[in-house]
C-alpha cells in the first residue's frame, strides 16, 4: 500500500519531560507537618494526549544538531517529516531511548483560512481524513466568499470607478451615499445628513 501524503507536515511532540530547576522545592503538607521536595525529584506531567492540558505541556523536537526539546510558542525550528510512517518510525526509536516520556505525531496543515494548525494524528488514514475535512471547508469558505463579492458588486456597482478617482475612505463613503439613495430616495437621505456637512446640493 502506497503512503498517503498530506498537504503539511509533521512533528514529533514530546510529553513526560521538563527542565529541572536545581534551586526550586516543592512543599506539600502532610497530617505531620510539611515537607520540601527538590523539583528535580518531582515527574514530569503526563496528560491525556489530545487535551488542553497535554497541548499546553508538550515538548517538540527541535531541528538542531542535538534534536534538543522546543516549546511550541519559542519560535524555534522543529524537525519537520514529509512522510507520517518517518514520524512515527522516529518518535518510536526516541520511546526506546527515553522511555518515561510519551511520544506522538502532530501534522501542521494550513486550515481554509490558510493559518496553520496542529492536530493530534495516529494514523495516515486519519491525516488524510483532516485533509479532506479541510478541503471541504475551503469549497465552503471559497462558495461563501464568491457569494459575498457578487453582494458586494451588486450592491456597490460603482466602487471600480470611484477608486480611479478617490482614496479608499471616499470612495467607500460615496459608494455608500449613492446605494442610500437608490434604497431610500434623494430627499430622504438629504433630510438625515446635517447640512453643513451635506454634499447632495438641490439643483438649481
């Protein structure tokens, strides 16, 4: 069977490690009084893969010579995979390495926005039903805004040529001033608009 490939990439996220601060402890109360623990005695927290608690905690593998852990939000570069079967061959040569961390796949894909997310992925099947889901979602986004740009030029049919001759903030203005009195009528629009700030002048 043939990989499946996906319009993105992927990472291998990291959870069950954190840096060790050598100067912090920890104190917890007992029935006995309370007790201080270095922090470097203290686990790492694992959480349920996929939760709000698991994406705020989670390491990623970093693109250096080290393959060192990244946060998320630094904004340093991460060892990218075209391919899920290379992800999840690397992430699974890592578990034997570094047993009491937890490692998953995470496919970025760009979203119908075209922003990038991440989403927790297991499977090539369940990479590619992401993709189409978010194709779909593009159609729909594309129908939507195909639809508003005929809204808007029906609405506004004289915006092209206003452009050719005023900023952008008058031409909008004008634009709206003439689709008011094609709905509501000249005097009607020139009896709300004060008229010392009116451009609508009665014809001689």
């Amino acid at each position: 069977m043939s990989e499946i490939r996906v319009r993105g990439h992927y990472l291998v996220a990291v959870s069950g490690y954190k840096l060790r601060q050598s100067r912090t402890f920890h104190v917890f109360s007992t029935d006995e009084g309370h007790i201080s623990v270095p922090d470097r005695l203290l686990p790492a927290p694992l959480h349920e893969p996929d939760s709000m608690q698991w994406w705020e905690t989670i390491w990623v593998v970093g693109d250096n010579p080290r393959e060192r852990l990244c946060k998320l939000d630094r904004g340093k570069p991460y060892l990218r995979f075209a391919r899920f079967g290379d992800a999840l061959r690397y992430a699974a040569a890592r578990q034997k390495r570094f047993p009491r961390q937890e490692h998953q796949v995470v496919l970025v894909i760009q979203d119908e926005y075209d922003k990038p997310t991440m989403r927790l992925v297991r499977t090539e099947d369940e990479a590619a039903r992401i993709e189409e889901e978010i194709s779909e979602k593009r159609s729909e986004v594309a129908r939507l805004q195909a639809d508003y740009a005929r809204a808007h030029a029906a609405e506004h049919p004289y915006m092209p040529v206003l452009r050719g001759h005023f900023s952008r903030s008058r031409a909008w203005t004008l634009s709206d001033l003439v689709a008011r009195i094609k709905e509501e009528g000249i005097d009607a629009v020139r009896a709300s608009v004060p008229s010392s700030t009116c451009i609508i002048q009665r014809s001689s």
